[in-house]
C-alpha cells in the first residue's frame, strides 16, 4: 500500500519576510499546520509499504518548519535526493520563476532570490520491507504549449521512484533514532525555535482580545446614550456601532479558537521536546 498525501499550507503574504521572519503574521498559523502534518505522517504510514507528501508547504527547506517535519517523520526531499544540492540559477524554483508569467512583478522576495525560491515538494519514505529511491525528480508544467501564459504562478515537480520488496525480517527502529549529537542538537534547536514562534503569537492574541473587548463593550453605551436629531443619522449611528460590536465579538470568537488551537500545538512540542531531552541524557 502506498500512501498518498497532496497539501496546501497557509501563505505568507508578507513582502518584508526576508527582512524580518516575524512580519508573516501567519508564520505560527503554519508551523501549526506543519506540526499537525508531521502527526498525520507519522501515524498514517506506519502501515504503509511507501509514503509521498506532495504539495505546497509555502517553506523554504532551510526552515525550522521544514527541519520539524523531516526529522519527525524521516520523509526524504526527493529532488535534493536526485540531484543533490540546488542550483536555482539552473533549474529547482517552484515560485517567484524569472521565465513564469504571472510573477512579473518586481517584489522584495524577487530582489533577495532572482531566479525564484522552492517551496513546492515532493517528499517520501518506505518502511523496512520496501526499497525506494528516487531516480529523477525535475521542475515540469511551466510554459502553456503555443503561449506566453504559465499553468499557474507556481511549476510543478515531478519525480520518478524505483520501488521493490526487501528480502529481510521486519525489525523495529525508532523513527526518530538519529545518527549523531550535532543532528540531535540542530533537531532540538529546530523544536525549541518552532516553540518560541507560536507562543510569541499567542501572547500576542491577548493584546488584541482585550482591545476589541473593549471596543464592544464602549460600543453599547454609545449606541444608547448617543442621540442625533435626524432619524436617518440615528438609523446610521446604531447600524455602524452595531456592526462594529458584531466585529468585535466575532473576531474575540475566532481568536479564542486560534488559541486554543496554538495552545494545543505547544503542548505537543512540550512534549517531543523533553522526550527529546531524555533520550539525550540517556
């Protein structure tokens, strides 16, 4: 059985991100989403012969997001297996492609990488009666035939895979067995950053609850005390503080929802982060 996985992670609508990682407000949202996914990974393909995670995880591979996932669920980059280390001058950009017609213009992401950035994969890992090698993966579905127009902002990726039974005995391995202290180190740094990111966000859910709990609570009195002349101006007045304190309420329920999902997520990392810290001091 193989294990098909294809995934969309939030976007980064930050043009500042490479300047300061912090401005992508949505940064914790998807390493949330990355934690959740490496969870899912790790559990749905204990029964799985192959396992690909295909998609775009709006990350760069460099990241602390990326490093997570890996590391958690030893899913191997298949272009970097097939090609080695990426040249993107050459060939390996998924987004932001110099030839790619939608991304035309200019951007602080395009003036920090020129020839575009990867951020589209193709990843998989086998179990121990499976062999599975990546013999090719390349960037595909650029140019529409006969136009100037692409497929989408984004190129494709595709891989070819050799595949076939081991003659060996299932033996048990801990999928987080790692080879080396410094791999230990960078794996744990990794968690510990991804920690640092989401809680930094949740505490900053709290500012803005208490303020627009206090932009509902002034907009009963006004709405009360607040008299115009004119039946239409008075119409008007209660309809906008109406709407305002809508709002408010809203956004107060869906940011109680986000942090409780946040919440959820450092409880996790709590806990890889000291099984981690154990298996270190063993």
């Amino acid at each position: 059985m193989i294990n098909l996985i294809c995934i969309k992670l939030h976007a980064n609508y930050s043009e500042e991100c490479e300047r300061d990682e912090f401005s992508d407000v949505y940064l914790a949202h998807r390493l949330c989403q990355l934690y959740e996914l490496m969870q899912f990974v790790k559990h749905t393909s204990r029964t799985a012969c192959a396992t690909l995670l295909l998609g775009d995880l709006n990350t760069y591979d460099y990241e602390v997001g990326f490093k997570m996932l890996t590391s958690h669920t030893n899913l191997i980059d298949a272009y970097i297996e097939a090609n080695g280390k990426v040249n993107l001058e050459l060939e390996g950009a998924t987004c932001y492609s110099k030839t790619n017609y939608y991304n035309r213009k200019p951007t602080t992401i395009k003036s920090v990488y020129p020839h575009g950035i990867r951020i589209d994969f193709v990843l998989y890992k086998s179990n121990e009666l499976t062999e599975m090698k990546c013999v090719e993966s390349r960037v595909c579905f650029s140019k529409i035939p006969n136009s100037p127009l692409n497929f989408s902002d984004h190129e494709g990726v595709a891989a070819e895979f050799q595949i076939k039974k081991k003659n060996v005995e299932i033996q048990l391995k801990d999928e987080n067995n790692l080879e080396n202290e410094e791999e230990k180190e960078d794996v744990l740094d990794s968690y510990e950053k991804v920690k640092y990111i989401v809680t930094k966000c949740k505490r900053s859910f709290r500012k803005y609850q208490v303020i627009f709990t206090l932009v509902a609570l002034a907009c009963l009195p006004l709405m009360l005390l607040v008299s115009l002349n004119d039946t239409y101006l008075n119409t008007f007045k209660d309809f906008a503080f109406s709407l305002v304190f809508c709002f408010a309420i809203c956004y107060n329920l869906v940011r109680s929802y986000e942090k409780k999902h946040l919440e959820n997520t450092l409880h996790g990392l709590d806990v890889i982060i000291n099984n981690h810290k154990l298996k270190k001091n063993v």
